[in-house]
C-alpha cells in the first residue's frame, strides 16, 4: 500500500502538525504500508494559471515545468492521500491549496453523473483511495476546524476519494510545550500511531482514537488566561529589547 502525506506546515517537521503527523505515520509505516512525505515548503509548485493544458493540449500533464511534474503521478499512484495542515484563518496553508489546485490534470475534462451530482471523472490509470486530514490549531474549541473538514470533503468528492477521518488537535501549541518540557503527552501520540496503523490494517481509524487525539488539556477560561500572560510577556519582552 503506498501512501502519499503532505505536510502543509510553514515549520515543516518542526511544526505543530508533525506533533500529530508523525507518529500518525510510523503506524502506517509498522502496518506495512510504503510512505513517502512530502513539504512544499521545500518545492517549487506555481499556483495554477487555470488555461486547462492540461485537458485540451497535453491531456493530463500541466504546461509548467516545475515539480509538480514528479509530484502528480505520485497522488495517481497512492492508496492514500494525507493531507497535513495547520489551520491558517478557518482553513488550509498557502501551500497546501497551492498544491491540490494542481491536481486537475488527474482529472477528464468530460462530465458525469456521480451521487446526483455533475462531477468529473479520474482519467485512466489514476487509483481511487482514501484522504485523511491532520491538523492543528492555536484555538481550544474543536469547531474552528468546521470549515477545513468540509473543504477536504468537498475535494474528495471532486476527486473521487474516500474521506476517511481527520486527526484535529485543538491547542496544538500545547503540546509543544509538554514535549519541550519532557513530559510528551504518551496518550495522544499513542493515539495518534494506532490510528495510522488501523487504517492501513483494517480500512478505518478507530474514532476512539480521534477522540483522545483531540481531549482537552485544560479548561477554556484557563487556557484563554495563560494565553493572554504569554502574549503579554512576549510584548513586554519585544518592547524591552528596543529600549
């Protein structure tokens, strides 16, 4: 089984995200499934021009000569597509949209009828999988991710791909600064390896899993109160070094 993650993060392996992604990975990797991650950050991906080459004039191959030329026969190829981002004002990275807005070469420009609605289908030889999500946010309640679950929804409908869960890790902050004081929270990252695991052994991830991934650490009149004190001391220590 071959397995595609994108890591959407500005901070790459040092990001929130990877808290999650990660070990997330290592269990798909200990099911047995063949994984490859993959940073735009590091890529050089132009945002898409929208002339439609890629259906008309090279059917299937975009007209930009840039790495997405190794890149779109990787997401052909991969049983499962994750897609890793930390929520950026109610959805996904820069990067990230940057990047599936360049998978309509995967795509026929005919149209057909598929779940009563007008769609597009996958050219030949693409593979029908499974998507999951993985992402983090500095916010506590876990509805701030509404808006980037139902747009990873909607892409894998366009698509043609199974939805198959999303791995959401409100205050994902938090978790840097139990790792960064060596007291790793073992609960979530377990959590996080038995879900990769699962899906790749069983199809699904557990949503017991889900549900320990995203626990509260604390309470939200707490959280907003040590918010405010470590925004307040970084201002003051800003506003001393410029003394």
């Amino acid at each position: 089984m071959k397995v595609l993650a994108i890591n959407g993060s500005p901070m790459m392996d040092k990001g929130n995200t990877a808290l999650i992604l990660t070990p997330f990975l290592k269990g798909m990797k200990e099911a047995g499934a063949q994984v490859e991650l993959v940073y735009p950050g590091n890529l050089k991906i132009n945002p898409c021009q929208g002339e439609f080459h890629c259906w008309f004039n090279t059917p299937g191959k975009c007209f930009q000569q840039d790495d997405m030329q190794t890149l779109l026969p990787k997401f052909g190829e991969a049983d499962i597509w994750v897609l890793a981002t930390p929520l950026f004002l109610d959805g996904m990275t820069g990067p990230m949209k940057n990047l599936l807005d360049r998978l309509i070469p995967l795509l026929e420009p005919c149209l057909e009828l598929r779940d009563g609605h007008s769609r597009h289908p996958l050219r030949d030889g693409i593979k029908q999988g499974k998507v999951v999500l993985v992402s983090n946010c500095g916010l506590l309640e876990p509805d701030n991710f509404d808006s980037l679950v139902e747009h990873i929804k909607a892409v894998c409908k366009n698509v043609n791909r199974d939805f198959s869960g999303a791995l959401l890790r409100p205050n994902g902050p938090i978790l840097r600064v139990f790792m960064d004081m060596g007291m790793p929270p073992e609960d979530i990252l377990e959590a996080a390896r038995q879900a990769g695991y699962e899906l790749v052994k069983s199809g699904s991830i557990p949503p017991a899993c889900l549900d320990v991934i995203g626990r509260e650490f604390i309470p939200l009149e707490m959280f907003i109160e040590n918010a405010n004190q470590h925004i307040r001391q970084t201002l003051d220590k800003i506003a001393d070094s410029g003394r």
